[in-house]
C-alpha cells in the first residue's frame, strides 16, 4: 500500500514528460541575394504550424505559389508576395510568410522575367520519390529554350501598355518601387 502510495503522485508528475508536444518552427529562406537567383535553401520540410518565413535580398523578386506540372506559372487562387525590390545597400529587407496548414507540397517560383527558369524555384514538402524538388527544378529550367522560341515568334508590332503595366514593367526592369516611365514626367 505504501509503495502504490508513494508512486501513484510520482507517475502523474511523469505525465508532461510522456505526451511529445509539438512546438511550431519557423524556417528562414533567403529570397535572392549573394546567392544569386536561389532560395536558400531550396526546400523545406515542415510540420503544420510550422511557418516559413521568406525574407528578401537585393534585387526584386516574388515569392508566388505555382504547381508542379506548371512551376512558373502562378497557381489559381495560390498565395503571392507580390514583388518587393531591395536596393544593394538596404538594411532593411522585407519579409513574407507563409503558414503550413498540411504536410502536402507547396511549389514555388519567383515571378521576374526568366528567374523561375533560371531556376529560382522552392518547395515545402516536396515528395522524396515521384514529383520530386529536382525534376520541379528541371521542369522549370526547361521553360527557358521554350520561353526564348516564343518570345522570338512574337509579332515585330508591340501593344498598347496601360501607364499601370508600364510602372510595373520598369519596376521588374529597375528593381525600383517608384520607378516611373517618360510618359509619367
């Protein structure tokens, strides 16, 4: 009797120890920078909870959710950072996050002109076998040849560009968020 009295409150004192909680993580991934056109790293493996925090170089690059069958091609309904230009000398670097519901993929590219096919690609979850982060890069870098043949298809007649569209142009050109066009002066 004694003995089960003795040991009954220290098994309970045990109880936390035994339950395995699980603290949410955040990743950091560096979008850009002095790695050139990268994610550092590429992949992520997270739990749900878990947050992944992009946080972004100089240049002027995007963080937007694509698929894997179409990796730089902004998924329909996905998640965007929209772009965010860093100057060389910034000392403060804007950041996105993304919070993982789930263990399933999440494909990503950066939406400046050839970057994804550049291979500026990234993945939380990607599978190990099957659709693998490395035949999602190679699926991208293929877009380049294609991007290149079609842009040299294009009719020698350019269309008509919204002041909106030019500012956004000049902005993905310069890296320059205030970047205007001689038609704005």
């Amino acid at each position: 009797m004694l003995f089960t009295t003795l040991l009954a409150p220290l098994a309970l004192l045990a109880l936390p120890f035994t339950e395995a909680k699980y603290r949410p993580k955040t990743h950091n991934v560096i979008v850009g920078g002095a790695a050139g056109l990268v994610y550092t790293p590429s992949v992520v493996y997270a739990q749900p909870g878990d947050t992944v925090k992009f946080k972004f170089q100089f240049k002027n690059h995007t963080v937007t959710q694509s698929s894997f069958d179409y990796p730089c091609t902004p998924l329909h309904g996905g998640f965007t950072s929209g772009f965010n230009p860093v100057a060389p000398d910034a000392k403060k670097f804007p950041t996105f996050k993304v919070d993982v519901h789930d263990t399933d993929p999440i494909w990503v590219h950066c939406e400046q002109v050839d970057h994804c096919p550049s291979g500026m690609v990234f993945a939380i979850n990607p599978p190990r076998r099957g659709n693998t982060f490395h035949k999602f890069l190679k699926k991208a870098k293929s877009l380049a040849y294609d991007d290149y043949k079609k842009r040299s298809e294009v009719d020698d007649e350019p269309e008509e560009v919204s002041g909106v569209e030019q500012r956004d142009i000049i902005s993905r050109i310069t890296g320059r968020a205030d970047a205007v066009s001689e038609s704005d002066e």
